[in-house]
C-alpha cells in the first residue's frame, strides 16, 4: 500500500514483506477467490445506478496550511457544480501518537471551514484526522488516555466550524474493541456539537475467515469481517470504504472486487448510515499494492454499478468518494461525471 506524507492524505498504508513460504499457503486459500473477482465484472451495469447527489472528496492538507486561497475555493466550488458531491474531508491532522492535535498544523481551518459555506453551500466539510496505529505505528487505541486526547481533539476541530469529523485511523484489525470504545466516546461529543462522525473503513475479507489468511500475508491484521464493518457502522453516522490498494493488476478483476465490497457493505452497513465506496483517484507509480493501470476511477465505478443492479435503494444515502482531491487527474474528474454523475 502506497506511503503518505502527513501534509497529504493523511496515514501511511504501506505493504510489509511477505515470505515466499507464506504466499504459496496463501495462494492455495485465496488464489480461486482473487480469480473470480475478474467473473464478478461481467454485465452491464444498470442504468439505474447513478449519483444520488450523496459523494464524498477527500482534499489534502494544503486547504488548511495556508497553501490555498479564496480563488482556489472557488475554482473548487466550480469543479464540483453539477456534480453529486456534498462531503469535503479536509485534513486537518495529522493526530499525534498520543491523540493530541497541534492547532498550528492547520492555521486556516476556521477559514477554510467558513469558505466552503459561504461559496459551496449545502456541502458538508469535515475535519479530517488520522494517524498510524499500531503494529504498523505508535498509537495505541487500547490506551484510554490516548483515546481521551482523541476525544479533546474532536472537540476541538468542531469548535473551528467543521460540520462533522472523519476518523482515519490505520490499520484497525478486526474486532479491534479501543476503536469501537473510540467511537462510542467520540460521536456524543460531534452529535453535541451538531456535526455528523464518518470514519474510514478498512476493506472487508472476501469470504468469511478469510481475513486470517491476508493477515498472514500481509503481516498485518487490516481486513474486516462484515460483522465488524456492522458494528463499526452502528456507532457513526457515514462510513467511507477504502476499495484501493489491493494488489490486484487488471482492471476487470479490481472491478469485480469493488463489486464485491459494494455488495456487502451494503449488505452490513445499517440503512440509516450514509454509505460510501472509495474511488483510486492518485497515481502511486511507486506503491507495491495498487496499480494506476488496474486500479482506476473508471473500473471502480464499474464495480460500483455493478453491485448496484436495481440503483441505489431509496431511503439509502450511498455514494462515492473520490481519493485525493491533488492527485485527481482530469481523466479521473470525466470518469466520475460520465459513468456516475450523468
């Protein structure tokens, strides 16, 4: 997975060194699976399945830093008329390993928070925070007093005029109980406050149980069952899931994988939460797990579709979000207006 400055995305999600010995074990459980994600983009989508004015974009740390001006919110403003976006997650972060957050990271957030009201009306924008847990990092959600801090930054970034927070936090593990505690901590201090919680969600395993065997893959533990995105999903109000860096190399078979994750995550995801499928809208030539030419805004649109035959159901927020606002291309912008938005 691809490495991020804290002044851009946010959290570094890097692929660990898997040993020859593992992958041939792995290739055994999951090669079958991984293959018939290429079968799962066979179809047309329905013409039923577009924007229903409920997508999401995440922008980097430069709207808040003092980087960005008044003519760039409004050439934003511009780029994102007529289109179906009404969530902005700025990066406000990043958190630090004990939770805290430095103010001067982000002298312009008030600013940044006031522009986008006053120029974009009827578009949320959140406050973005992240950091890298552990094993991969230093912060520890099982620490209360860490999670407090969390709780304070929260609290913090409300008070600067954002409409909502957006927890991206990796790698959480399944069942991973500080991250539930987090959130249940967290959303009555946002609700008080009127915004909205929206998180960042890991990938969800293809078959259950099989998160055990990428676990060893990977090194890590960074895949969900659809029992945890459930209980994940019951204690925020959005949640935003992150379909990219998955290794796979054609577009075909990362198209059936975006389906599969649609599928069931709308399946798991309570029809009260606003639901969004994340969109590989960056070019990392130097990431081992994702790849421009497999990974594209176009062939996760496809998916999307896909798992979406009948159309969004109604009385369901669901949408897209696009992944990150400095390294959409003009193709990626077009791919989201003609295969979503039109």
């Amino acid at each position: 997975m691809r490495m991020i400055s804290v002044y851009g995305p946010g959290v570094a999600r890097q692929v660990v060194g898997k040993s020859m010995a593992v992958l041939a074990v792995i290739s055994v459980l999951i090669g079958g699976r991984w293959a018939a994600f290429s079968v799962q983009d066979l179809g047309s989508p329905s013409a039923a399945a577009r924007s229903t004015g409920h997508d999401g974009l995440w922008l980097g740390h430069a709207w808040v830093d003092g980087r960005k001006s008044a003519a760039d919110v409004a050439a934003l403003a511009q780029q994102l008329h007529g289109g179906g976006i009404t969530d902005l997650f700025v990066h406000v972060g990043p958190l630090s390993d004990d939770g805290s957050l430095d103010p001067a990271k982000a002298p312009r957030a008030t600013w940044f928070a006031q522009q986008v009201h006053e120029l974009i009306p009827g578009v949320r924008v959140q406050a973005w925070l992240g950091d890298e847990i552990e094993p991969d990092g230093r912060m520890n959600l099982e620490d209360p007093a860490v999670r407090a801090r969390i709780v304070t930054s929260a609290r913090q970034v409300m008070a600067r005029g954002f409409d909502g927070v957006h927890l991206d936090l990796e790698p959480v593990g399944d069942a991973d109980p500080g991250f539930l505690e987090l959130l249940d901590a967290v959303r009555p201090v946002v609700h008080a406050a009127g915004g909205v919680l929206s998180v960042s969600g890991e990938q969800v395993e293809p078959e259950p149980g099989l998160r055990w065997a990428m676990a060893a893959a990977e090194g890590r533990d960074s895949w969900w069952s659809a029992g945890y995105l459930h209980q994940v999903a019951e204690r925020v109000d959005e949640v935003a899931l992150m379909t990219y860096d998955t290794a796979l190399w054609s577009q075909s078979a990362y198209s059936g994988f975006v389906r599969d994750e649609t599928e069931t995550a709308m399946a798991a995801v309570p029809s009260d939460v606003e639901l969004l499928i994340g969109l590989p809208a960056y070019h990392d030539a130097h990431s081992l797990g994702h790849s421009s030419s497999a990974e594209t805004v176009a062939a996760a649109l496809r998916g999307v579709r896909l798992g979406l035959p009948g159309g969004v159901p109604s009385g369901r927020s669901f949408g897209v979000a696009m992944y990150v606002d400095f390294a959409a291309t003009a193709s990626d912008w077009s791919a989201y207006y003609a295969d979503w938005v039109r």
